[in-house]
C-alpha cells in the first residue's frame, strides 16, 4: 500500500475513532492502524480548537459555568461519549479487584457501577470547573489550553498504542491497535503537543507542558497497572487514557501557585 494511501486511511480512521464526524472509513488493518494513533493527538488539537470556539462563544453569552457545561456536553456530543463510557468501565473494572478474564467481563457489561459513575461525575466536574476558569482567559490561551487538553488526552492513546504493550483480547480495537505506534512517532508528538501548551498558562510557558508531562506520567503508570491486572490494553482502557488525561491536564493548566 502506498505510503500516502496510508496516510489518507490512517487519517481517516483517526477521525472516526476520535470524532463524530461523517469521514468514511477506508482500509482498517493494523499498519493503518498504527498511523491513525500516531495522528491521534492532531485530531485531539483540531477537536479542542472547535470545543475552545464554543466556549468562548458561549462564555460571551451566558455565565462562565454555563458556557463550561455547554463545551462539556459538546465534547461528549462529538465523540459519542465513547471515551467517558470507557472511563466508567475501566474503573469498574479496577474496582472489582478482580484480575483476567474476569475483569474483561465485568468491562463488557452494559451497566455502570458506582465505581464508574463516580469518577464519571468526578471527571466531569473537574473538567467543567476547569472550563470556567479557562473562559476568562484571553482568547489565544484558552484556545491553546483547550487544544493542549484534548490533544494530550488523545495522545495518551498513542502512548498507550507503543510497541511492547500487549492487547488484553485476541480481537476488538485493543487487539487492532496495540503495539502499532513506534519510538519516532511518540517523540514527534510528545514534542508537538508540549509546544502547544506553551502559551496555555499566560506568563507562566512552563507549566502548560509541565501539566502535560504529569498527566502522560500517570497515564503510563495507569496502563502499566492495567496490564498487569487485565493483560493488555482494550478499547475501554484507551477511552479511560483519553479522559484521564485530559482532566489531569486542564487542572494542571488552571492551577496557581
């Protein structure tokens, strides 16, 4: 398959993987696959500029806390809350204190336990705490701070899709993805979205990455206990990466100190 072919379907398949939007989905294997993780974080980028342009618009016509609600809805709107679902299943999971196949089950239930609807309403609480700070900010930071946010939570999936990590099942989009993204392309991404945390705290260009930095730091210390407790990664755990990520970054991006 042609390199730019690749590229297209890799595009592609990032995009509905990350999105809502109405992009069809070309050649899916595991080469393809390993492109469209490594774009991950560009989607989160264009994604948080489009949910930065809500609150902002919002926020110039309602409450602070009103327009931070609106954008957390709309995040979830646009990725069919597929992520927060992920979130609630991987901690009810955890929760269990069970390990294996018995863990998984529990992953593929469809109700949510109190451990998931917990940090449900944590992550979202956080978040929308988080947006309200950010409204007030001059619009070139809260654009950068929500673009950071969102691409880092996404580019928690590209760390979570490096080569060595195992998937938890023998199929499902754990099994597509695990073990697809190489070295070269976690520096370029690593690099990419730190840069664009600069401007996100103004006056203060450290701490937008520093947020960064920590919330990837947990996010591999999550995974690396998931591994150990389920086997692999699952498209549940990447979906959990992306939230848990991204809330740790918006509070490392409206802490003051």
């Amino acid at each position: 398959m042609p390199a730019e072919s690749r590229f297209l379907a890799g595009t592609r398949l990032a995009v509905t993987t990350f999105t809502t939007l109405p992009v069809r989905a070309g050649r899916i294997d595991r080469p393809v696959a390993g492109t469209a993780m490594a774009l991950a974080p560009v989607v989160g980028a264009l994604l948080g500029a489009l949910l930065a342009g809500v609150l902002l618009l919002t926020g110039a016509l309602a409450p602070p806390l009103v327009a931070a609600g609106v954008t957390v809805a709309a995040a979830a709107l646009l990725t069919r809350g597929l992520h927060l679902d992920g979130l609630a299943d991987t901690v009810d999971a955890l929760g269990s204190y069970r390990r294996g196949a018995a863990a998984l089950e529990i992953m593929k239930k469809p109700d949510v336990g109190p451990f998931g609807v917990v940090a449900l309403v944590v992550v979202l609480l956080v978040q929308a705490a988080a947006l309200a700070d950010l409204a007030g900010r001059s619009w070139p930071a809260c654009l950068a701070a929500v673009a950071t946010a969102t691409a880092a939570g996404r580019f928690g999936v590209t760390v979570a899709c490096r080569r060595g990590v195992p998937a938890a099942r023998p199929d499902g989009l754990g099994a597509l993805v695990a073990g697809t993204v190489g070295p070269v392309a976690l520096v370029v991404g690593a690099v990419a979205v730190a840069l664009l945390a600069v401007p996100a705290v103004p006056g203060r260009p450290w701490q937008g990455p520093l947020a960064v930095a920590v919330a990837l730091a947990v996010a591999v210390g999550l995974q690396t206990h998931v591994v150990r407790r389920l086997g692999g990664m699952t498209g549940d755990v990447l979906g959990a990466t992306v939230e848990v990520v991204t809330t740790l970054v918006y509070l490392g991006l409206v802490l003051s100190g």
